[in-house]
C-alpha cells in the first residue's frame, strides 16, 4: 500500500523514514508512536471481538483498514492481557481530643474544607473495600516490530 487512509504516508513509509532520536541513536520516536498505534487497534479489535462497545472498539472500527496495513507490511511480537480496574472505598478514622467541650464544638462547626488531612497516616490504619468492577479492557503489548523484507525497497 502506498498511502494510508487519513495519514498520507504509509505505515511502511513511517517506518523507513523515521530518524533517531537526537540524544538517543538507537531510538526512533516514530517507530514508537507506530507501536503504540499498532497496540490500540489490536486492543480494539479483542474488544469488537468480545462484544464491547466502547472507545477502543469504535475507533478498531473506523481504522481496521489500518491494522489490515500493519499486518500485511509488519512483523512483530505481541502479548495480551486484561487490566481490571475497581472501585475502591478506602476510610480512614482520626480521633480528636479536645480540652474543652467548647473547642470540641468549634472544630464541629468549622467547614470541613477547612480540616487539615493527617500528615502521615499508615497504611494499616486504612479501611479499604473493594466496591465493583468499573471497567475490564485488554492491554496489548507489541515489540520487535519490523518491516517485513520483501516490502522494503533495495538499497
């Protein structure tokens, strides 16, 4: 393919002209950036597949064109796995002793903005609950992305 849909160049022409990093010789940002878009549409394809119906899928769905590229010019290597995220309920309880019946009852009428967090609480004194589930989406990881050969022109 020599031009991809909304982008101009081609995955492929990305690629092979993509230049290193200043600093970093063996960094090619733009190859990164290939990565990271190629993650995104295979995470939105595992959720088209799974009958989700959220962002990632919705933009697999308007750019599968774009995944049908990489597969047909790139290799790679490539893990999946599911990132669950969940509501938490965390408490923690400080008491307050007070001289006076009176500054007990100020620092009862005082706006609760205006009651300063504990500077350091440990850990152990939290009270944490585990409420629900709020979303399950899976995560991709690509690396050794390469050019397939036969594509690349000779030098």
């Amino acid at each position: 393919m020599t031009k991809t849909v909304k982008q101009g160049q081609s995955l492929l022409e990305r690629y092979q002209n993509a230049t290193p990093h200043p600093q970093n010789a063996t960094h090619f940002p733009e190859r990164s950036k290939l990565v990271v878009e190629l993650q995104r549409l295979l995470e939105g394809e595992l959720c088209q597949k799974a009958g989700l119906s959220n962002y990632a899928s919705r933009k697999y769905q308007e750019n599968q064109e774009l995944l049908k590229e990489f597969r047909e010019n790139f290799t790679w290597e490539q893990n999946e796995s599911v990132r669950v995220m969940w509501d938490v309920v965390a408490e923690y309880q400080d008491y307050q002793d007070f001289d006076t019946k009176e500054d007990l009852i100020n620092y009862l009428r005082k706006d609760i903005s205006e009651i300063a967090t504990p500077d350091e609480v440990d850990h152990c004194e939290l009270d944490i609950n585990f409420d629900s589930v709020y979303e399950r989406v899976p995560s991709v990881n690509v690396w050794r992305l390469k050019a397939v050969e036969d594509k690349c022109p000779s030098a």
